[in-house]
C-alpha cells in the first residue's frame, strides 16, 4: 500500500472520489492536490487533508486560495511548473493523474520519470503518446496501475498471467451511454442536456458526452493497446447496458475472465493505492440474485461512428490518435457551450484528422504539436 499521494485533478470527479477513498485508508496522507479553478473547494480540501503543495491552473486562483489558506502550512503554486512539481514531488510514492484532457501528458511524464506508482485516470496519455510513455515506464521502473473501471478490470482478470501469447483478446465492455439504440436521424437532434445524461456513471461533463459518442470507447480501446501491448485485433468492444461485468479477457484455450462489480469508480481507485493488497473498500457489495439479467450486444457504429474513427487511428498510428483526440478535446468544449450540434463534434474530428500532417513515428514535441494544430483546425471548420 501507497504511504502518501498527489492527485492531479483534484477537485473533479475522480479527484474528489480518490480522497474519500484515502479518507478510509489507514496511514495513507495526501502530498500535494492540484485543480484548475475551483478556489473553493480546493481550500476545503486543503483544510481537510493537509498536503504540502496546492496547485491551481491560473495566478488569480492561486493567489484567492493564498488568501482562504493563510493561516496553513501550504504551499500554493500555479500553471504547469506547478502542475510538474506536484506530480514529482519527493514526498509522494503515488501520483492519481485525475487531470482532463492532454494536459496530463507532461505531468505523467513526470511522474514516471521520477519513478512514482501512476495511478492513471488519464486515458489521453496514453493515447496520444503511449509508446513514448510505456517506454518511459519500463526505463525509470514506474509502476502503471489504471484507474479506468475498464483497464482496472483487465487488469485484474490478468493478474498471473505472465505470457501475452496465452491471451486471444480484450473484451471492452461499453454502457451504450444515453443514446443506446438511437438512429442517426433521431441523433440529430439530441442536445446537450440529454448527452449529460448517462444512465449508469456519475462522471465530468467532458467524459460524459465522450461516453454518449462512443468516442471515450474509442479512446479506451487505444489506451488498451498501450497499455497491455496488443495490436488492434486484439481490442474488442461489446455493448453491456448494466455496466456489471467492467471488461472481460478472452484467452487462447477458450475460457473468459470477467471483472464484476457495481460501478463505482471507487474500486479501481482504491486498489491503484493498495495494490497488491484488496482490503475493505465503501462500495456496494454486488447482489447477483437483484442484479438482473447481464446482456451484451454489438456496437452500431453507424449511428455511433466516433468508435469507428477511433479504431481507424488506432490502425493508422502515428499522429493520427494525437490529431483525433486533441480535435474532439476542442469539439466536445464547443458542444458543451451550445455552439455546435451532437454529430459535428464526428464531422469536425474526422476532418481535423485529415487535415493535420501526419508523422509515423513522432516525438514528443511533434505529438504536442499535432495537437495544437488538430485544435487549430476545428477552430477553422467553426469560423467557415
């Protein structure tokens, strides 16, 4: 077990729930708490868990909560350099990336590099830059723990197994999210209110209208070839409306483990700090006699046809994931301020990937510049 962590991302959604699992934890302390701009409950938190280092993303909301936290031993600092240090700090031996978006990548990088376990909530990281961040894993012997239901879940049903060649496959399982069953024509017209509407999950706005695209699929299945180092073929997707069985592991002789639980990102979280111990966790405990009947289906990746422009990058490689995550980063922002309709943010993706140059085999800067310009495009699409 973890003695003391940094959460990147505190005060959102995972943020707020790997607290309340480290409130129930014994000798685990918190070394430093990072957010963007909610002053407010970051002084709450400070106030609670006492961490050495507090980071806001801005200097006006660093110097509000210098203000609220005065009278406390904290340090506050702000921006990125702020950002680094606390995913490096020396005091901490874990570091939960919390944090939205591709403004994880340099922070995890940190970590790594100063060999910290990642609890990892951030899938663009590995998206975007995965062989670059495996690699850097395996170099500075950081430890990678996913913090995704999903990827907690394969990893799970993979512990023991020592031999990548005993696995046929990972099996994703998908929600469907609020849109489940809709046609194209019935798409069209959906807002955002009901993409914020997901039937299982209390998550961030921006993974939620992921996970009603399918796109946050997508996303996962990326992070899946990262992380456990499969090629394509060996990523599957099934749609499972009841979100019990989180993901599943196929393996060459015919026998299939699954991961079950209520979900309740609280699991995954507690097990990146304990692991490799399990103890008594706050989550509800799964009733198979009241659970109801398990069912699984194929995705439609017509009506939902961000999962298939996933899987098509994923093949392609290179700076095709970097291009179509940094344009659906920028798209979903412009649905969420009502500026554009469900389907443009596919639309706008896809033509920002064609639009971007693409490199096989790019470094770090030209991953981060690919993302630039992948926003940079949408906003050009936008302004036509």
């Amino acid at each position: 077990m973890v003695k003391r962590v940094s959460i990147l991302g505190s005060t959102g959604s995972i943020g707020r729930q790997s607290l309340d699992v480290i409130r129930r934890l014994p000798g685990v302390q918190v070394a430093a708490l990072t957010a963007g701009t909610s002053v407010e409950r970051m002084a709450e938190q400070c106030r609670e868990f006492s961490p050495e280092l507090a980071v806001m993303g801005t200097q006006e909301a660093a110097q509000a909560l210098s203000e609220q936290i005065r009278d406390l031993p904290i340090r506050v600092s702000w921006g990125e350099a702020g950002l680094l240090e606390a995913a490096s700090l020396q005091e901490a031996d874990c570091v939960i990336t919390a944090v939205v978006g591709m403004v994880g990548l340099k922070p995890t990088l940190a970590a790594i590099r100063a060999g910290k376990r990642i609890g990892l909530a951030n899938k663009e990281t590995l998206v975007c830059a995965g062989e670059i961040v495996m690699a850097e894993a395996e170099k500075y012997g950081a430890e990678i723990l996913p913090v995704d239901s999903e990827h907690s879940a394969i990893y799970q049903c993979l512990m023991g197994c020592g031999d990548r060649r005993e696995v046929r496959r990972l099996i994703l399982t998908c929600s469907g999210g609020p849109f489940f069953g809709m046609t194209r024509s019935q798409l069209e017209q959906v807002t955002k209110a009901d993409a914020l509407k997901h039937p299982n999950w209390k998550m961030g706005a921006k993974i939620t209208v992921d996970c009603a695209t399918l796109m946050n699929k997508g996303l996962e299945v990326i992070e899946a070839m990262r992380l456990y180092r499969l090629p394509l073929e060996q990523v599957d997707v099934v749609i499972h409306r009841q979100s019990i069985v989180h993901s599943m592991v196929e393996f060459t002789d015919g026998a299939v483990m699954a991961q079950m639980g209520t979900p309740d990102m609280r699991l995954p979280i507690q097990l990146a700090l304990t692991y490799p111990e399990r103890i008594e966790s706050p989550v509800e405990r799964l009733d198979l006699l009241k659970c109801g009947s398990l069912t699984f289906a194929q995705p439609d990746m017509d009506s939902f046809p961000c999962l298939a422009l996933a899987r098509d990058c994923a093949k392609a490689g290179g700076t095709a994931c970097p291009a179509m995550n940094g344009a659906n980063e920028e798209a979903v922002a412009l649905f969420l301020n009502d500026e554009i309709g469900f389907y443009d943010i596919y639309r706008l993706v896809r033509d920002a990937v064609e639009a971007v140059p693409f490199r096989e085999t790019p470094t770090l800067e030209e991953i981060l510049e690919t993302d630039r310009l992948a926003r940079a495009a949408v906003q050009r699409q936008i302004l036509k």
